[in-house]
C-alpha cells in the first residue's frame, strides 16, 4: 500500500542544514528538534524560540455574510470580534463532538483568516465549505498561501521590534496587524502555544527563509535559538494548553473538556450543534463530567498518553498528555479523571505505569504561569 509522501515546509532545506531531526507530523515533515529539546524548552521560557508552524491550515473566509456565516459554522460569536482581533473558539459537530480548536483573526469587515490543526484542517475546511451554502460568503483553502513563523519568549518582543517598525507595543495578546519584518510582507499576531509571550508571522512561502535568517541573526545574541515540535508540546503541557487528538477529540463536548466558555448561546442566529450543546451543558452542571487535572509524578517515571488514572484500586481516570517537565523538574501530566478526584490535593491518586501504582499528586492547571 503506497501512503502519500510527506509534504514540506518551505523552510525544509533550512531545518536539514541546521541538524534537524525530522519526524512525520499529520503528513508533513517536520523538525521534531535540532538538539537538546530540553534546552530548546528552557530557551523559549528565559530567552527565545523560533519555531516552523507552516504545517497549520489556514481558511480564508470573505463575502458580506461572512460574519453571519462563521457565527452559524463554528460555537463562538465571531461577528462580534473587531477587525485586528482573533479569537479561540471550536468546530464541533451537529451532535457537540469537538471537529477542531481553531483562532480565527478578523482582517477586514468582510474577511477572516481560521488556523486550524494539521491534523485536521482538510476536515475544517470540508466542513466550512458544507455549511457556507446559502451564505453570501465564500471559503478558501489557503494552506499553500502561507509560511507561518514564531518567535516566542521573553526576548521575542525585543527581537522583533529590531525587524519591524509596526506597533509591537500597542498590539494586544490575541491581536493580529499586518506590517513588515526584515522587509517581508506579514501578518503580524500576538499569539503562540507555549505559555510565553510571542508572535507569529504569516509570510508568503518564498519569503520564509528570508525572515527565518533575519530572525536569527538579530536573535542569536540575545539567546535565540531554533525550535521543534517536542518541545512545542512540553511547553503548551506546562502551560495547560489543550491538543487535538489528546485533550480534545469528537467523543468529547467542548464542557466535557472544561471548555464551555467557547460557546456562546446569546449570539444571534442558530449554530450547528447548538441542541446538543445545550444539553451537554445542563448534563455537566447537574451531574459533572470528568475534570481535566494536572498531575504531578511524585517518582521520576513519566505518565503518558492513555494509561489509567488509579485511587483506591479504582480506575478513576486517563492521562491525555504527559511529559518529564523541565521548568518544574519532575514528571507532569493532564489526565481527565472523576469529579470526586479532581480537587487539588486529592489524596491517594496516583497512574499505573505498566502495572506500578505510581503516585501523583492533583494540582490546578497550568503547570506554569509566566511573569507578567
């Protein structure tokens, strides 16, 4: 059986040149890390990262009811974000099965830019082209459109305003601007995925490495260095961030997931999945579902994706995520377990790794909340 080969970034020669070790990500080819993923993790929260996101799928949507569209296609009151501003929010089935997490930036009155997840942007864009009927609104699939670049940390903001003379300091968190950097065309966004502050740059693919090298040399003294996936994933664990595949999936509401606050009823119009996410929101206030925790090893063996959550000899839950953590020195998980079970500082918790009973200990997330 031949599978489809890998899609690459644009900056795929830049990543092989730089030592990269590549792995298979939801298709792409992907730097996994170029060194210690440890102290790539350690520079993103004292210093600074840069990161290749260019394997996220990005959906133009334009059209006079583009507004009224994206407010009937997704759970959050889109119409209501001001143009510059983004927004989190959720895809979700008629039945409130969660088809991705997204953010959507508002460009123009008229236009909207969606930044789905790898994995499922194909599913995304299925789904928005199927429910635009009947909407002045058009859907575009721009995934080949963009390169998509982040510098996160401390030392980014600093970073950047050497590259740009847009207006760092008035661009909110969750705010988007288009602007230059190092003479490249971008749109400029205070967002990121690793619990520090950061942007990301969407470019033109033939002006990735361009923006990349200026990136690093303006970075490089100040601690900048190169960053892969692994530790892209132990940071948003720090951060209590949520992944698709692991913290959210179609089996699970967006309040099972501890995520209601995404879903707004008193929006106009109707939305699809509305029924079943009411019903889903009542069931959770009267009979809670299972928390997502953060746990913490107590030993220095790591909990990982789908092992039991034990308290009593009861299985009481299932990790979702787990890694060794540099920031706190110890093992961390998120697990979604028991509402019984999910005050910080239950006692008696602990995860079965491979047939040990190992404790843990419950705590609030995030693992990690950076200095403001």
């Amino acid at each position: 059986m031949s599978s489809s080969p890998l899609r690459r970034t644009a900056l795929d020669a830049l990543h092989r040149s730089l030592g990269a070790t590549m792995t298979d990500f939801a298709g792409w080819d992907m730097p996994l890390r170029y060194g210690s993923e440890r102290d790539e993790h350690v520079a993103v929260r004292s210093k600074a990262g840069l990161f290749d996101l260019s394997h996220m799928g990005e959906i133009t949507v334009t059209g006079p009811e583009a507004d009224r569209f994206l407010n009937h296609a997704l759970v959050g009151d889109i119409a209501s974000v001001r143009v510059g501003r983004a927004r989190y929010t959720m895809i979700c089935q008629e039945d409130g099965g969660i088809l991705d997490d997204l953010i959507v930036y508002r460009l123009a009155d008229a236009e909207y830019m969606i930044v789905a997840n790898a994995s499922n942007a194909q599913v995304v864009l299925d789904a928005l082209t199927e429910r635009a009927a009947g909407f002045a609104a058009a859907v575009r699939d721009d995934r080949d459109a963009y390169a998509l670049i982040a510098v996160q940390g401390p030392e980014a903001p600093g970073i950047l305003k050497s590259l740009t003379d847009a207006d760092l300091d008035g661009l909110r968190y969750y705010a988007g601007l288009p602007g230059t950097v190092a003479g490249v065309p971008a749109l400029i966004a205070r967002t990121g995925y690793t619990g520090e502050d950061g942007f990301e740059l969407f470019v033109a693919p033939e002006h990735a490495e361009k923006l990349w090298q200026a990136l690093t040399e303006v970075g490089a003294p100040v601690g900048l260095v190169p960053c892969g996936l692994s530790c892209r994933d132990t940071l948003r664990l720090e951060a209590g961030m949520p992944l698709y595949g692991h913290e959210l999936s179609t089996s699970l509401t967006p309040f099972d997931a501890g995520l209601g606050r995404v879903v707004k009823f008193e929006k106009e119009g109707d939305f699809v999945g509305r029924a079943a996410l009411e019903e889903a929101a009542s069931r959770a206030q009267e009979n809670p579902p299972r928390v997502l925790v953060g746990l913490v090893a107590e030993g220095r063996r790591v909990p990982r994706a789908g092992y039991p959550v034990v308290a009593g000899g009861e299985v009481i839950g299932e990790v979702t995520s787990g890694a060794p953590s540099p920031t706190l020195g110890r093992p961390i998980a998120m697990a979604y377990v028991d509402a019984a079970h999910s005050a910080p500082g239950t006692p008696g918790v602990g995860v079965d790794i491979r047939g040990s009973h190992e404790p843990h200990e419950v705590v609030a997330l995030p693992f990690y909340k950076r200095q403001k």
